[in-house]
C-alpha cells in the first residue's frame, strides 16, 4: 500500500544534501506524488503566523505519515515543532530519523543533534477529555504557544480511553519520544529499511 509522506525537517539540512539522500531514497521506491515536505513554507516566511500554518496544514493534507528528519539544529525549529504537534492531531503515523551520519555536500558527517520528539511532551487531562501539549524550554516544560490543547478524539493518532481491564492514562505525561519511534539512518540502515519504519508508523496509528 503506497504511503503519503510528510517530511519534516531543518531547512539547513536540505542545503547540506542530507534531506535530499532521504527523499530521494524515497523516491526510487515511490511515486513523486507520495510525498510533502516542509520546505513548502520556506519561501513563506515573512508572510505572519497565521499563514505559516494554514501553509503547513494545508501540505499535511492527505499524508499518511510524518517524518522528522533530525539533524543538529532541528529540535530549535519553531515549524517543525508545529508540523509534529499538528501531524498528532490530524492522526498521522509519527517517526524520527537522526541523519547526521549522512555525509553532507562537504563530504563530512556531524555530530548528532537534540531530538526534537524529546522536546515535545503532552498530557492526558485528568478527565480524559483534552491532550494538553507541552516544550521543554530552559530546562523547564512549559505550554506549547502555538497548539496548547486539542480533544481527545479517536481520529488523532493516539486516543486515550477508560477500560475496565486495563485503566486508563488520564493525568499522564508523555514525551512524544516514549509514544513514537526514533531510529539512525545509518546505524538502523535507512536506504534498505526507510519503507518499512514508514508501514510500521501508519499500521501504529491506524493508517
């Protein structure tokens, strides 16, 4: 089943080519039209909040799942933060992929950078009614300014219920780390494996 891909990602790592062995590794096994990348707002930026959004929202449409393409500036993005959070609401499968170890233009691999997913975190309200998110900032987790709060619902791509066997996660926090995989494409073989981490992620979250 063919997968509609979000990728999510520092824009500096499409200038150093590392975004580009991923997509288009994705693309020899994949048609052009499976995927949408986040560097459909780059030449947006100046245009205000509001329209930033609405851009990336507007490029999530029909995607399946989210890739957060992780390299050493990626957790300072604002946009990208935005794109993971409001890939959970709309019920996308969520994954991280450190490329780091990818060799840039120059030839060189880099140091691995901070995992945005583990930057991100939300809670369940203590009534089951709200997924509340959050940032690590400073040392310190505070709301997240530009979605704090959304229902929970089923069509996001974690839905939190009261069962009678098993409990219930109300009041819970959770990194999007500790719910969502991560892996490194080189050590974890992404040219070979990418597909399957992708499968893997929708069949997750129900895609």
């Amino acid at each position: 089943m063919a997968r509609f891909v979000f990728f999510s990602f520092d824009y500096a790592d499409v200038g150093n080519f590392r975004v580009n062995v991923v997509r288009n590794s994705w693309l020899l096994k994949n048609k052009q039209e499976t995927f949408v990348d986040g560097s459909i707002w780059e030449t947006a930026k100046g245009k205000g909040d509001s329209y930033l959004k609405k851009l990336i929202e507007k490029g999530l449409n029909r995607t399946s799942v989210t890739a957060v393409l992780i390299g050493q500036g990626t957790a300072n993005r604002r946009w990208v933060n935005y794109e993971i959070v409001k890939s959970f609401e709309r019920g996308n499968g969520i994954l991280g992929v450190h490329i780091n170890r990818i060799s840039g233009k120059d030839g060189y691999i880099v140091s691995r950078g901070t995992n945005p997913l583990d930057r991100l975190g939300f809670k369940i309200s203590d009534e089951g009614k709200k997924v509340n998110f959050c940032e690590l900032k400073n040392g310190r987790w505070v709301e997240y300014d530009d979605l704090p709060q959304i229902n929970n619902k089923k069509s996001n791509t974690l839905y939190f219920e009261d069962s009678f066997w098993f409990g219930n996660d109300y009041g819970k926090f959770y990194t999007f780390s500790e719910k969502f995989k991560t892996y490194c494409w080189d050590f974890n073989g992404g040219n070979k494996n990418f597909t399957d981490w992708v499968d893997d992620a929708a069949v997750e979250a129900g895609r």
